[in-house]
C-alpha cells in the first residue's frame, strides 16, 4: 500500500471521530441556545418569522466558528468540548448584551423586526470570528 493510501487509512477513523464530535457538539450547543432564550425560535420560523430565522441562523453559525477553529487546532477532544463551551456561553453574552443595548429583542423577534434580528446576528458573527481567532493556533503561545 502506498504512503497516502496508509496515511489515510490510519488518519480516517481520527477525522471522523473529531469532525463527529465536533457536530455533535454543535447540535448540542445550538439545543442548549434555543432552550435557554425567551423566544421560542421553531415556533416562529413555522410560522413564517424571518426575524427568527435569521436570529436563530446567527446564533448556530456563531456557535460553528469557534467550534470550527477549535477543531482546526486543539490538541485533544476534551478541548475540544472546553472551547465549544466557551462558545455557547460566548453566544449567551453576546445575546444578553445586545438585548440590554436594543431592548426588548424577544418582543422585536416575534414582531419580526429584521433591523434587530440583523444587528443580533452581525454580534453573534463578530464575536465567534473573534473568538475563533484567539484559539486559531496554540502554538503561537502568545500569552
């Protein structure tokens, strides 16, 4: 067998069991974020709300990045699962703090009020590109 056919084989069941748990990671954070804001995001996407769509479309791709870059660079799948964490709670903040700034955006949601959806998740986006950047490579040990 040649060295990328044994190299794969031997790196395949690792890609997966990472990209896996990286997924599973993902779903389970973006079910810990529906569960724990007010507004009940499905419910108003059935229901044809844009606003929530794009909120709840935000709040998954700001959970993606950093779990994405962790991914690219961590050295063990407890660190995986420690930065998705972060992540999670990154995204709840940033929430939070948008909410304190807009006020009322559970209420501006289900009025679908895309100006707050967009600025929630132009928030959501910044924060886990930055996020991500910080955890990009350990090695740099730049702290």
């Amino acid at each position: 067998m040649g060295g990328e056919i044994g190299a794969f084989v031997e790196a395949f069941p690792r890609f997966l069991i990472w990209s896996a748990s990286a997924g599973v990671l993902l779903i389970v954070a973006s079910t810990i974020y529906v569960l724990l804001t007010p507004w009940k995001e499905f419910a108003e996407i059935k229901r044809g709300n844009s606003a929530a769509g794009l909120a709840l479309g935000g709040a998954i791709a700001g959970l993606a990045i950093p779990i994405a870059s962790t991914l690219a660079s961590s050295v063990s799948l407890i660190d995986l699962v420690i930065w998705g964490v972060v992540a999670l709670l990154l995204q709840l903040i940033v929430y939070r703090l948008v909410d304190l700034l807009l006020g009322g955006i559970p209420a501006r949601i289900a009025q679908d009020e895309s100006g707050a959806a967009i600025v929630l998740v132009a928030a959501k986006l910044s924060s886990a590109l930055i996020l991500a950047a910080g955890l990009w490579d350990p090695a740099l040990q730049r702290f």
